[in-house]
C-alpha cells in the first residue's frame, strides 16, 4: 500500500507518527510503500540557533520556561511507549532545507526511510545540529549515501524544487497547517500523530477499498449478461 507522508525532522510528532504507523503495519502483516514529503516547519530558520530549544519554544509559543519543560517531559513520555529516546536538553535545531534535499536524494536510490529515520535519531535522541553542514554530510553516510553526491547535492542546491514541490502541493492542494500528514492510497488522508487504533482503522478502510476496487476492476472484465444483452468483452474474445 502507498503512503505519502509529509513531515519535518525538527518535528517530534512526526517521529512519532512514523514510529506508530510502522508498528501497526508490522502487526497487521501489511508492506507500505512510503513516499516521503518535505515540510519546512520554520524555513526561515538559521543553521543553528543561539538559545536552548526550550528557551526558545518557550518564547515563540509564549509559554514559561518551566511550562515547556513539562510539555518537553510529557512529549519524551509518549515517545518512549514508541521505543524513542528524546534528549531535548540537548537538541540542536535549525533549519531543515538541506536535510530535506538530502531525504529526496536517498529517496531517489530507495533509501528514503532509512535516511528520514537517521535525521529524526540524530536530532531527537542524539542532540546533532541538523542545519549543520558536517553533521548533514556525516548523517548522509551513515545511510550509504556517496559523499561526492551528497555535495554535489548540497553545492547545487539540486533538489530544492523537489522540497519547494512538495510544500506547495501541501499548502495549496491539501491545505495542510500542520504535520505529520498521511495520504494512504493517495486518497485517504489522516492528520497528526495518531493512536495505533486510529492508523489501524485508516489502514484496513484503506485495505478494504484496494479489494472492492479489484473486485469491481475483475467484475468489469468478466463475460456477464444484464437485461440488454450477453456480451463478451473485447479482450476475451478469440
């Protein structure tokens, strides 16, 4: 089944969501084919920033310092039924273009979860700066990724109109405000980070569909006849 997820790897629902949406699929026996899409939650953000991440949330989302440690805690919490480690005290945002070029390049060689996963481990439970240009090359290879490319990449700026691509589609044709966002099947979608029940349920509808459909794509094809006529089908005929 395809699934199409636009997300940020600044953004700890987002590793969460993806966390729960592969161990409903492993217990339901279902292979996803992932599509990931790019989402810039501050794309004007710099390379790195000057204040902790708490600090800093605190003051954008006009909270006190010791409010967003406790939202930091309770987020940490639900992470972990996860099997996530978050270290916020030691996280080092900044701005995620790069990394987002650098999912699309190993996406394009079939390697695009296993990068989206590194960034999110690198970010969350390790504390790298993402914006960073060393520590972008330096999750690259722990992928596979050729460094020479991934340079190439990061000169040239060569998949920014795949990132720009994808945060348009999001913006404008599924009006998206916030991520994760799902897309199952290219016609369900699901937004957030939601209950193991609730991506089960979204998967077997989503299940169920692809069956009717084949059902009816078997049905239409068949020789049949109806209060009209008894008629084989072009394709069926000698």
């Amino acid at each position: 089944m395809r699934v199409d997820i636009w997300s940020d790897v600044v953004c700890p629902f987002c590793y969460i969501g993806k966390k729960r949406l592969e161990h409903v699929a492993a217990e339901a026996g279902l292979e996803l084919e992932v599509h990931w899409h790019s989402f810039e939650l501050d794309p004007d953000a710099p390379s790195t920033h000057d204040t902790s991440n708490t600090e800093r949330l605190a003051k954008k989302y006009g909270r006190s310092f010791e409010d967003m440690q406790a939202m930091e805690r309770n987020i940490a919490e639900i992470a972990a039924t996860e099997g996530i480690e978050f270290n916020w005290e030691n996280a080092n945002s900044g701005n995620s273009f790069n990394a987002h070029q650098i999912i699309h390049l190993a996406q394009s060689k079939g390697l695009g979860s296993k990068a989206k996963e590194a960034f999110f481990h690198a970010y969350m439970t390790e504390g790298l700066a993402i914006g960073e240009r060393e520590i972008l090359e330096d999750i690259a290879s722990r992928i596979g990724l050729d460094h020479g490319e991934v340079e190439d990449v990061l000169n040239s700026n060569s998949f920014a109109e795949f990132v720009r691509h994808d945060e348009k589609i999001a913006h404008e044709q599924l009006k998206v405000t916030g991520v994760p966002f799902f897309v199952f099947d290219q016609r369900i979608a699901l937004a957030g980070a939601q209950p193991r029940e609730v991506f089960l349920e979204v998967l077997e509808k989503a299940q169920a569909d692809l069956r009717a459909q084949a059902e009816q794509v078997e049905t239409d094809s068949a020789a049949m006849c109806n209060d009209e006529s008894c008629e084989v089908p072009t394709q069926n005929k000698a």
